[in-house]
C-alpha cells in the first residue's frame, strides 16, 4: 500500500493585508481622536475581503467594546470594524 501525503489545508494564493507596527496603530488612533473631537471628514483606508477600499466621511462614533467605527458618508451611515483600518488621512 503506497501512502499518499495528506492535501494543504492553508489557502493558497489568498491576499495577504498590510502590516502595521505599534507606531501606525498609534498615529491611526490619534487621527480618528483628532477628526472625532473637531468633526471632521477623514478618508479611512480598510483591508476588507481581500481588497485595500477607502471610505471618506464624518466619524459619528466609535466603540471599542464592540470594535466598530460608525461614519456618515454621503447620507449614509457605514460600520467599520476598527481591525480592518490600515490607514486615515
């Protein structure tokens, strides 16, 4: 009997996102501090389903409790999950 190995369970080819040290988690929570307390627009840049997408508004809220960033763009209201934020200018 000839033994076979067992197939890959990892994904392969998957996107990998970006890397952030201590350094831009701080300078991304200063950002959103900054924008909250002065009401201001931000674009915020999110790795989400394998794709780097930028999201530009207002912050309404934000809840570390839960992980989610509320922001009025448009009109319109739309969560972010805090983990996926990789950038806000």
């Amino acid at each position: 009997m000839t033994a076979f190995p067992k197939p890959s369970t990892s994904k392969k080819g998957g996107v990998m996102g970006p890397k952030l040290t201590e350094e831009d988690f701080l300078e991304i929570s200063d950002k959103i501090g900054e924008a909250m307390e002065h009401n201001n627009e931000v674009e915020i840049t999110v790795f989400h389903q394998k794709r780097i997408e930028k999201i530009s508004g207002v912050i309404t809220s934000a809840d570390s409790q839960t992980g989610f960033l509320q922001l009025s763009a448009n009109h319109d209201s739309v969560r972010i999950n805090i983990n996926n934020i990789v950038g806000v200018d």
